[in-house]
DNA sequence: ACAAAATTTTAGACTAATCTAAAAATATAT
DNA sequence: ATATATTTTTAGATTAGTCTAAAATTTTGT
C-alpha cells in the first residue's frame, strides 16, 4: 500500500541475505547457501543477486558472494521488524504455540502499510523481543544489539536465563515445550555426560532435567544477575 | 500454509466474479467489467477466464459472460470471510477508520492459514458484520443473506437503521464521517427537495442534516422495529 | 435487416521467476 | 603444481500474468 517497491521474491532474498550475514558475524554468504535457504536452484539465485546488486540493493562480485548495501539492509529490517512483530501477535493475542507461527509469519510479513506496522506494534505494546527471544528492529531500521551465548559454552554451576532459540524448527520447539523449558526460565547446568555429552540441568532451581548436546547448543542464555 | 492452491491474482477475480455477479442478482458478468475491476485490460481478463473455466471455478461461454461454479463460489467466499474479518480487526482492534482499511484488507484476505482465520474469528468474538456493514460469510462457506434497503427507496416520515454502505471509496466514507452518519444510528427522511432531490434527513431522532440524493442512493438501512 | 458500434477473443510480445544442462571459475588434495 | 572436485554463472526454456493490435462476435440503431 505505501510502495510495493519490492516483489515478495526480492524481500524474502534480502531478508536470508541479512540473516545469513548476521549468523556469520558479517561475511559474505554464498550463492549455494541462499539456494538452500530461498528453497531454489544456483542458478535461479545467480538471476536473482544480478537482479539485486542492478537495484543497489546488494554488494556483488562475482564467485565471490554478496553482503546487503545500506538500501538492502533497510529493506531487509523492515521485513523482519513486520515478521516478528507479527510472531508477537500470533502467540500473544491469538494464543498459537511458538512452534506453529513461522509460515503464517512468513507469509504476513510482506503486507506493506506503514501506518499497519506502527498500530500493530503499539497494540502489542512495543514489543522488544519475538516469541523465540529474538530482538525486533525499531521503526527507523535499527537492529537492537543482544548478546546471547550458548548453552553450551557457558560454564558448569553457572546459573543462567533462557533467552532465545538458534533454531526454529517446529520439532525443537516442541521438543522443549515437552521439557518445559521456555523463555525466561532459569537454567543451570549441573554435569556433562562423558559417554554422550549429554546436560544434566536445574530448571528453574527446582526440577533435573537431561537434554543432548545437540539441544544445548541450541539454547541461547545470558548471565543471570 | 494450508495449501496454496492458487495465486493472489486467480483468488482476486473469483472474489470480484462473487461480487459483481451478487450485485447483478446472479446475472452473467461481463468481461469489460472485470478488466474494470481488476485494473487490466479485457484481453488479460480473456485469458483468466479461460483458465479459471479450464479448473472450473467459473461456467464460461465465449462472449457470454460468466459466473461461479460452486468450487469457484467456496473460494470466493474464503476470501471475502477473511477480508471482511481482517477489516474487523483492524477497525476493532487497531481503531483505524472504516475508511483507512480497504487496500490493506486487500492484501490481508490472501493470507493462507485456516487456524489464524480460525482463531482470528473467535479474537473478534465472532463478528457478523464488517466495519462497513457487510454479512461475513461463515466458516462452512456460507454468507448470510441480508435485505437492506437503499434509503432512497424508503417513504418519507419511515424511521429507519443505518445498516450498511453500497460504496466503499474513502471519499464517500469520509463523507459520512464529517456528517456523523455511522452504521446503527436512526434515520428519518423529512423532505425530498423538489429543486436537487436532495435529502432533509432527522438523525438519530435529534438534529436534522442534508444530504445529496447521490449520497442517499448508496447508504442501506433497515426498517426500525 | 443490416450497417455501424461496441465488446470480446486471439495473436504475438514482454517481464519476473524459475528450471536443466553446460561452461567457467574457484577450491582442494595429492 | 596441477589435476580433480566443487561452486557459480551462463545459455536456453518454461510458466504466469500482463500488454497492444488485429480479428471475430454480438449488440444497437435506423
Ligand atoms: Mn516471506
Ligand atoms: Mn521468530
Ligand atoms: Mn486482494
Ligand atoms: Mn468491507
């Protein structure tokens, strides 16, 4: 409704292209990883990145991968800012589970009307965070620094906050809701099985649970202070 | 999300097909009048139509004209359930104007989720109007029939419920805003001028306000009981 | 009834987004 | 260092939706 500047294909590239950046601390990401990640072939990311760097929305040397110029980051933010504030909606007014929300959020994100996004945010009460813990963008484009580590890194007895997911797959998320472990909840891990590398952790001071290593590596956590 | 089965623009023409064909009594629509209303030109509406006959959503006989078939109806339906549900919510929930909702609703209603329509109905508490007084058809596919009435049409002296809007342009809801004729307020028709056939109209049974004739032909309302 | 006008369809072309297969460039491994 | 493997790009098609111009059909007016 303001400009349909963009094709949602575009935005959905932008968006990956930020993601992706981010998930490497920066560097350039690969015709290979987007295809995987836009659910395509090389060659059809190969149109697409000329498509975009022709638009200035991308930095792009050939063979050599692509990050996002100002332009494609601003577009990019604001994609996310709109999938994440609609994930707010989602869980918290209409009740879905965090595992059930990322394709309908998928699809809403791209409805373009600024006066839409900052009703919705202010409905929301001007949410800072998605139901997966990850921080949402302000209205001028702004990504909010956080500084999560992973459970796995942080040290035995060290009692810790969930803060977010690394993974968003319906099966983890699920995984954890069957272990009760949810955002926000306090975590300490207790031992690290020798035979499988396996947690043993406090939940919330009260109750032992066992997770893998793989589910570990996935909590995101903050010092608890 | 659910499954996708056709594109924005395929769900676009059934629900004008729906529409304009409800407006004509169940007469054939014409081809120029969909360009009209799709905002293309007859030759691209041609084609549709034989693709939409091609997966039978619509009865097509060459120069005839067309209408729904009942797989094409149920579609049209969905589509209007959720654009007049999402116009709900943005005027309910985010207290935009009925006259600010139209084209974000236009992008609203081709989201594809039966669980969000589903747990976005009962968010509203199950509306059985939209923000512009229009039946929402229900879950089953479904739509209520109504029996409005234009006012131009009612006898003087009658009183009468502002029941619904037979125009949707912002200039004309607009209109009605400045005049504080909302849907539900009491409506008497005092006089018909002889000069402009302009209207002298008593106001939820207190002030008195004129209205032109165009303005008289395109507000609905019902016999107060 | 029939010519003129209006409407609708067809023909042929264009753009966006995708694909497969082949060619080019880069990375890797002895 | 160079052959082999991997990654990326290019070439050439395909599909959806649109367009203009021309042909076909229906409607209208006398
Ligand atoms: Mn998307
Ligand atoms: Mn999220
Ligand atoms: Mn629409
Ligand atoms: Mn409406």
């Amino acid at each position: 409704m303001d400009n349909q500047l963009l094709s949602f294909t575009e935005e959905n590239y932008l968006k990956i292209i930020y993601l992706l950046t981010e998930r490497h601390n920066g560097n350039e990401v690969s015709t290979n990883q987007l295809a995987e990640h836009t659910q395509t072939k090389a060659a059809s990311v190969s149109d697409m990145l000329r498509k975009l760097a022709e638009k200035n929305y991308i930095n792009y040397r050939k063979y050599q991968g692509v990050t996002l110029t100002e332009a494609g980051e601003q577009i990019a933010l604001g994609v996310i800012r709109k999938h994440r504030l609609w994930e707010v909606f989602l869980v918290e007014k209409l009740g879905f589970g965090w595992d059930e929300i990322h394709d309908i959020a998928e699809q809403l994100e791209h409805i373009d009307s600024k006066e839409l996004t900052k009703r919705l945010d202010d409905f929301l009460e001007n949410p800072k965070f998605d139901p997966h813990g990850d921080p949402i963008p302000d209205a001028k484009g702004k990504m909010p620094s956080v500084s999560y580590q992973k459970l796995s890194e942080i040290p035995l007895n060290q009692s810790v906050v969930m803060m977010g997911v690394s993974v968003h797959s319906p099966a983890f998320l699920q995984h954890l809701d069957k272990q009760q472990i949810n955002l926000g909840c306090g975590l300490k891990v207790l031992e690290i099985s020798d035979f499988d590398k396996s947690y043993s952790i406090l939940l919330d001071g009260k109750t032992t649970i066992f997770v893998s290593n793989e589910v570990a590596k996935n909590l995101l956590v903050s010092i608890d202070e």
